[in-house]
C-alpha cells in the first residue's frame, strides 16, 4: 500500500494554505498526503504579547510534540516562527521559494505619520522599528491571527497596524488601503516556509527535500545564524535580510532597544559561495560594537 505522508500544521487560516500548498506540491510529484490540522499554544493564549508567554517555538511546539510521538510525519511553518535550534531528532528538510518579506501597514483612512496616533503590533521588532521612526506615536500589542487582528483593526480607534505581506497575499487579504515599509528590516526568514521531518524518517525527508528552493535556504540560514548568535536564546527586536544579487549575497541586520531608541545596524556583501558562517560573522561584528551591552539591557528589562 502506498504511504501517505501525514502534514501536521497550525489550524489558522494561513497555515492552513501553507499547508496545502506542501501537500498539492508532494501530490505533484506522486505523493499521497494527509492534512492533520493541531491546535498550537500560540493560538490559544491571545491576552498576552508572544514575549511574555516565555516559550521558545510557542507556533512550533505542539508540532513538534505531534511529530516526535508519531501522530504526523512532517510539519510546515512559517519559517519565522520556528527557533533557531531545532528540538533533538528533527531536522528541517525545505525551504520553499521565498515569497515578499516586506512589512505593511494597513490602515483605515489616508496616513500622515507627522500626526499623533496609535499604531497595532504584537512584535518587538515592529513596535522598536516604528518608535524609532516615529518616537511620538503609541504603539499597543495585537496578537491573533491575520483574520482576526484584521477584524481588531476594523473595530478600533487606530490608525493602522503591521503585518507581513506575505501572509496577507497568501489568503487574498491584503487590502487596498496598506503602505510598504521598504524601511524596516523584516524578521530572519520572513516570507519563507520551512518543512521539518524527524531525522530517521529517510522516507519524508527524501520526498521533502524535493521541494527545497536553495536560493531561499541560503538566505534564510545566513539570517537565522545572524539571530541565533545575536539573540543567545532572548527574544528581542532583531531584523535581518539577505539577498542575492547576480553572484553577491548582500545582507542587513539590525538590533534596537526595546523603546526604539537605540538602534545599532549592519550593512555587508559577500561573494554568493562564501555564505557559510556569514550570518554568525555579521552578528558577532554587531555585538562587538555595543550589541553585547544594549543584549544586556533588554533582558533586564524583560525579565521586569
């Protein structure tokens, strides 16, 4: 009998769509597949910000779990939210091509930034890259998914809230009424989905690895190393993006405090067949020119 291969994925609108497009994918080279939709911590705690909850791989972790006792055969994630070091016994097997990586903001009415509002976001990342543009707006949490922080949007007094274009593209949400942010750096990886398979699946992992985009590895591994190096297994608000450029592989990291205040940025370029070790080598530049201390200083205030 021919062996399906059983997809573990969040239940949520978008990770669903990823899903499917894994399993219409395998099913295009001759694969059987089977959805198996679990629901994640990530989206059941929504009254706290994802830096409060104390869980590395909040998205990732029941997943994980399903994998490991055999209930699934993979995983898909959006790649941004799987962290940097992989439980034991599983290994990531794909990458698929890269969609947008751009932040958005979707707002309600015309946009002038020179006026006081307030603005959504459930990343530090965002919320530290905004305050830094403009330090007199107010920035609040919103947490759920892109359906419904869409919805929290619409019922509210803000002005606008952030979101990754990619996920909107995905579902056929994004709305007129949005702004590229061409100036804020994106989180490693985003855009890209990852699969993951545990590592004495030969089966899985061979026919995964078939999906695998390498362009989009090389540059999600180089802005993954740049995080897990920096970041020492805090969250922070930390943004990089690598891309190729005919035979150069040209990356952008950057590190704020948590009020935005600080920012401390990385501009670099390679050549394409030197990328391994990059990420770590831009990070630890980073941290030798204040990165260490202003690490320091965002734990502490953290840990309050």
């Amino acid at each position: 009998m021919k062996k399906t291969i059983r997809i573990g994925t969040r239940n949520s609108p978008l990770a669903l769509w990823q899903a499917n497009l894994v399993g219409a994918q395998l099913e295009g080279l001759g694969y059987s597949t089977q959805l198996i939709p679990i629901t994640s911590t990530g989206d059941i705690l929504l009254d706290k910000p994802l830096y409060e909850l104390g869980i590395t791989g909040i998205f990732t972790k029941t997943l994980d779990i399903a994998m490991i006792n055999g209930q699934v055969d993979i995983a898909v994630h959006s790649m941004k939210d799987v962290p940097t070091l992989l439980p034991k016994g599983i290994k990531q097997t794909a990458v698929l091509e890269r969609a947008s990586f751009e932040d958005i903001i979707v707002t309600k009415s015309d946009f002038d930034a020179a006026q006081d509002c307030t603005i959504a976001t459930g990343s530090l990342r965002r919320k530290a890259q905004w305050l830094h543009r403009y330090p007199h707006h107010r920035v609040v949490g919103l947490r759920g998914n892109v359906n419904t922080r869409l919805q929290h949007l619409a019922d509210s007094d803000w002005k606008g809230a952030i979101f990754a274009k990619a996920g909107l593209e995905r579902i056929d949400l994004l709305p007129a009424t949005y702004q590229v942010l061409d100036w804020m750096i994106p989180a490693p990886a985003q855009g890209a989905m990852v699969v993951v398979a545990m590592e004495n699946d030969p089966f899985a992992i061979e026919a995964t690895s078939r999906l695998n985009h390498f362009p989009s590895q090389i540059c999600t591994q180089v802005e993954r190393e740049f995080l897990r190096v920096l970041e020492g297994g805090c969250t922070a608000p930390i943004g990089a993006i690598a891309q190729i450029r005919e035979d150069a592989l040209q990356f952008t990291g950057v590190l704020l405090s948590l009020d935005g205040k600080e920012r401390l940025i990385t501009t670099e370029e390679i050549k394409l067949g030197n990328f391994e070790g990059f990420g770590r080598k831009c990070a630890e530049e980073l941290l030798n020119n204040g990165g260490v201390s202003l690490m320091e200083q965002i734990k502490k205030e953290l840990a309050k």
